[in-house]
C-alpha cells in the first residue's frame, strides 16, 4: 500500500494520498488550501492516477482545491450533500470575523474559482468507493459539520492493522473537532464519536485532518471525550 501527505496552507490542513502501490489509482483526500502544487508533485514523484477527490467536509482547509485538482485529473469529487454547496460557497461556513482574517491572509477572494467540478458524487453513510484495488468505506459524522465524513480502507501491508481511517477534523490526536463553529453541533458530535469510533477495532489507524496520527485504541484510553462517552 501506498500512503503519504503533505501539510498545505496556512492551517496546515492534511492532504492524503491512498493506493495499493506506485503507479496506481489513487484517491486524493482533502486537497484544500494552496495544495494543487503538492498534489501535482506526489502524483508525478509515485506515477500515480487519480481516480477520486474525498472531501471530508466543506471547510476550505480541506476543500480550496478540490474543484481544480478533480477537474484537471478528470475525476469524481465526493463529498456529503450536507456540504455540497460549500463547493460554490465556501465562506458560508465561516464567521464574518473568520472571513476577515482570512482576506488579510490572501488577498481578496475571487468567488469565480469556486464551484462544483464536473463530476460531483454523494459520500453518504455505507457508500462504498472503488479505487483501483481498494475499497472506500464512508462514514457520516455530522457534529463539526453537518456534512463531515470519515473514510476507512483496509490495511495492506506488514504492521499490525486493520484500516486506515481519515478524520478530517472529526477526530484527533488528544481531541475532537470543533462545534461552535457555522453548522457545528456538539451534542451531533457526541452522538457521531459514539456510534462511529467507539465501536471500531482498538488497531484503526487514524490519519487526522490535522496534525499527527493516532489510533482507535490510544484515542479511548486517552483521548478526554471519548472517556468521557465510555463512563
């Protein structure tokens, strides 16, 4: 299997790579800020054929780019309908005081560049997304948006795992994913870490939207809210 990243943007948001080797297809998950360059880079370096963009959830960290690299690859976009028009409207999902921050970052935001690619598909709970020889498992999590997902692939290789799941901003390395923000929702959340990650193998990998990996097991003996959950 091959599996690699890059930090992109300002946030530092995780852009993630899947496929069972080099010079396969590949699924491209979260391309968002200033990540097309680095895209090219690692397709170019690993010959790799993108065959699907997965959005985890509409926040531009994790989507600025995603529109651009489907299209220039000539690929399927996956993405929850919650979240779909973030394609076209990004800023939707933020605080006018956040949108500010955000032009002083960059400049002003030319609402042209956004949209939805040529081919949009629905990342619903259970679809399936077929990607060369891997299969895609999604996984609806609302709470940090209503639309967030995570997706989950078997592992193939010689560590002792079973799937690689990538959490976007759902969960994290000590943590969980933020609720005050637009369409946040903490009693979602609660709901969504009870029913999608308490009950998950204790060897899941977990490659977050941000910052380092971990795993389903350290998560419940150390993550604060999942002890919360399981007391």
């Amino acid at each position: 299997m091959l599996l690699t990243a890059f930090p992109a943007g300002p946030l530092q948001a995780n852009c993630y790579f899947v496929a069972s080797g080099p010079g396969q297809p590949c699924a491209i998950v979260d391309p968002g800020q200033q990540s097309a360059e680095g895209v090219r880079a690692v397709v170019a370096e690993h010959e790799l054929r993108p065959a699907a963009v997965l959005v985890t959830h509409g926040h531009f960290d994790h989507m600025w780019d995603a529109k651009q690299v489907a299209d220039e690859f000539g690929c399927p976009l996956w993405i929850h309908p919650a979240d779909r028009h973030l394609l076209a409207d990004p800023m939707a999902a933020i605080s006018n005081e956040s949108a500010a921050m955000l032009r002083e970052q960059i400049g002003d935001i030319d609402p042209s560049q956004f949209g939805e690619p040529a081919d949009v598909r629905d990342a619903v709970d259970g679809a399936t997304i077929e990607v060369g020889d891997l299969t895609i498992t999604v996984d609806h999590c609302p709470g940090h948006t209503p639309g967030t997902v995570a997706y989950r692939v078997d592992y193939i290789g010689p560590e002792p795992v079973s799937q690689i799941m990538f959490s976007g901003d759902f969960l994290f390395f000590g943590s969980i994913g933020r609720t005050d923000l637009v369409g946040g929702d903490h009693a979602e959340m609660l709901r969504s870490l009870q029913s999608k990650i308490l009950t998950l193998p204790d060897d899941v990998v977990v490659l977050p939207g941000h910052g380092q990996q971990s795993s389903i097991g350290r998560e419940k003996q150390t993550n604060p809210f999942l002890l919360e959950l399981m007391a």
